[in-house]
C-alpha cells in the first residue's frame, strides 16, 4: 500500500527550492509572435550554457515563420542576441531540436520547399554565437536524419536511416559539406535497423581517440532482436569491427540506450520476473557480463543522468522505480520512487540527474491553464522538494535535462501564458545545491 503523506508535510515541502544556483528566465516578445517550446529544443553542457530552441506559429499563415536559437548562461541570463532563421520560400519549416557540447550548438531544421522536397538541414555553431550559418543540407530522397550529437571541436554528426531497409548512414561534418560519410546495412538485407542511438565520447586513455558509436536493433520478426554497437574513429570515419548481443530466444528486447559513461545499455524482457540487463562498455573498455534487474515489471524508459543511466519502470504494484546504473558497478535494486505516493494519479515523466538524484514532472489542468508540477526525489526516491509553474499552456510538453556541472539539479523549459498574454518558453533551473 502506498505510503501517504500528511497535508502539511506537503504544505511544508511545496516551496520554491530556494538553492543559490536557481533561476528563472522567460524567452518570449509580445502576444502577436507566440514562442513555443521545439521538440527537443532543450540542451546543456558541461560549461554551463543552455541551448533553447523555438519557434514562432504566427497567426495571418498559420505557419512556422521564425525559428529562435536561445543561449543562457549557467546564471540564466542570456550572454548575447539569439539566432533567428525565417521560413522564408519554404512551404513548411520544422525545427527538429538542439545539441551541444564544449559550448558548439548544433541545430536541426527540416524544410520543404515543395510537397515533393524535403530536406534536413543542419549548422553547428561556434560558441558565443546563437545564428545559424553554413547549413548542411540532406535532401530526403533516400532517407531521413533520425539523431544529431555535437562532438565539440570535434565536429557534429548525423544519423540518417535510409529506405528500402538500406540501413544507415553517419555523417561528420563541420560547415556545409561533410569531411566524411559511411553507409552500412548491420541487417539481413532488406530488414530495417531499428532502435538507432548514437553517441560521442571524447579521446580517453583507453581509446586514445574520439569515437562515435551507433547502436541499434535488427530483427526479422521471428527471431528476437539483436543489438548491435558498430564504432567509427570520430575524426576521419575509420570503422571498427561491430559488437553484437545475442538474445536469448525467449527474451523480447525492452530498451536500449548509450549511458553517460558512454556504455551500451540493452534491458530485455524475459518469462520470469526479472529484467536482463546486457552492456556494451565504452570504446577501448573491458567486457561486462549480463546482469538482472529485478523490482520492475514494465521498463518505462532509460533516462541519461550526469553520471549515471536510470532504468524507470513500473513495479507490480504499479508505482515507479528506479534503478540507475553506473559503470563497472552490478545493476542495483529498483528502488520505489515513495516520494511521489502523496500525489494522486499517474503521467510522470523522469529525468535523472547526478548522484542518483531524479525529477519527477508532469502537467495538471487548471480552471483556465494547466500547471507543471515538479518533484524533486533523493538517490532512494524519497521526497526531498516540490514546486509548480503556473499558466502553463495546456497540452504543453515540458523538457528537462540535468545540470552537468557541480551543483547539479535540473534545467526545465515548458510553454507558459505571461501575465501580459505573451505565449513563451518558461525556462527554470532547480535542485541545484547551494
């Protein structure tokens, strides 16, 4: 039975966190350009800065005119003017989101210049700047981007999933034209890879270079999925001999996700009550044995944290639980998120953060507006603060991503109504410590 807290336990503990590393910025102009919030519009990085990206859906076209690329500091405040990119002779833009790393933003747009012409377009931008130049663009016409990442000074890449289960192919690139491009079908011909990640990891005493890796899943349909990590030399596209996990044939693949230690990470339902937890370890790193997860009977989704990767679930009970993973170490227990048995109802969105802790949000209606409630929860999900953001705009998405430096907590952006009726992007820091 879950453990209820008293209403003024919770009295008590609905205050703004008042640690010294929070702050509250609002990203918006004037009611006649509302500012919305872009799917995966929302990035940090180790040096402080957040990358906001969004749009403005203006009411005379009923289209995307203008796209926002926002840059905050890691006080909240914004350093200097943000970018802007119009629509233009475009029939549609889309932004697709952000990514960012040592301070170079990386931004994803998809046009259409004609129902019969799409294109992704992608520019990654030096730091202290926020407009976007030096577009490359991939036209559609046998695939489509699926995953960018930032590699820094490294460049950035793009993963792109080609028709006719062709497989994938990666691009590096810095400016307009990419320094290099590699193509590869890991399946059966003609089967589709699916589940595809990818990630960065930066020149280590074990790789001694910069590595981009992609994982993914191939199946037939008959046969359980089979996840495979293929490798690249970041730097000039040199590939390595892909990895494989062989299922067993009566586990279904659950999940997989890179880990911010850069380890492969794929949970797998099987016929008894526990999870089976494989991984892959980082480039250039030992092998690491299967592993079961046990306390969670439905895998929700993995969430990357500062410093660890949290498997969230179901138990039977139906309560979240958490288990989060660090490297080298044996998959824990799932630990009950108890700290959230004092709000009624389901529709929880996790994200973790550093040192075990996570954030629980989601959005609640109003008379008028919704509101945004966020829970902030202890390595053993205890309660340990919450708050709420008003006017927030119903059916809004709210983003969060944890703080990569010191202080950690978690930076949230969600479309909110100002006071002024003004539509813009509510970007908050909270949980940091002092």
């Amino acid at each position: 039975m879950r453990e209820l807290l008293s209403a003024a336990l919770l009295a008590a503990l609905a205050v703004t966190n008042a640690a010294a590393a929070d702050w509250t910025q609002f990203l918006g102009s004037n009611p006649a350009f509302p500012t919305q919030l872009a799917e995966n519009g929302l990035a940090v990085d180790a040096s402080g800065y957040v990358a906001v990206q969004t749009y403005n859906r203006l009411a005379w076209s009923g289209k995307i005119e203008f796209v926002h690329e926002y840059t905050l500091a890691a006080d909240g405040n914004i350093p200097w003017i943000w970018g802007l990119v119009g629509r233009g002779a475009s029939e549609e833009m889309l932004p697709q989101g952000v990514a960012q790393q040592d301070g170079r933003r990386l931004v994803w747009l998809t046009r259409t210049d004609n129902p019969w012409s799409i294109r992704d377009e992608l520019s990654l931008l030096s730091p202290n700047s926020s407009q976007p130049s030096l577009w490359l663009a991939e036209p559609r016409n046998d695939g489509r981007v699926t995953n960018v990442v930032s590699g820094g000074n490294d460049g950035a890449f793009a993963l792109r999933l080609l028709d006719g289960g062709a497989g994938f192919e990666v691009i590096a690139f810095d400016g307009s034209y990419s320094r290099w491009r590699a193509a590869l079908q890991p399946c059966a011909a003609g089967f589709e890879p699916r589940n595809l990640e990818m990630d960065y990891a930066p020149a280590t005493a074990w790789s001694g270079h910069p590595v981009l890796s992609v994982a993914g899943s191939c199946s037939d349909g008959i046969t359980p999925a089979q996840v495979f990590v293929q490798r690249f030399d970041a730097g000039h596209g040199l590939q390595g001999a892909p990895e494989w996990i062989a299922a067993a044939a009566h586990n279904d693949l659950a999940r997989l996700a890179f880990s911010p230690a850069h380890e492969l990470v794929a949970i797998y339902d099987t016929p008894w009550p526990h999870k089976e937890v494989h991984r892959i370890g980082a480039p250039g790193s030992s092998y690491l044995p299967p592993d079961f997860l046990h306390g969670v009977d439905q895998v929700v989704a993995l969430a990357a944290g500062g410093d660890s990767l949290a498997i969230v679930g179901k138990n039977v009970a139906g309560d979240y639980a958490v288990a989060s993973l660090t490297p080298f170490a044996p998959v824990p227990m799932a630990r009950t998120l108890t700290g959230l048995a004092g709000f009624a109802g389901d529709g929880w969105t996790i994200a973790a953060g550093r040192d075990g802790k996570l954030l629980a949000m989601r959005v609640e209606p109003g008379a008028s507006t919704s509101l945004l409630r966020l829970v902030g929860l202890d390595a053993y999900g205890l309660l340990e603060w919450t708050q709420t953001i008003d006017d927030v705009v119903s059916g809004s998405q709210p983003q969060a991503v944890p703080a990569q430096d010191a202080d950690g907590g978690f930076v949230v952006a969600v479309d909110k109504l100002a006071a002024t009726g003004t539509l813009g992007v509510h970007v908050q820091r909270v949980g940091s410590s002092p």
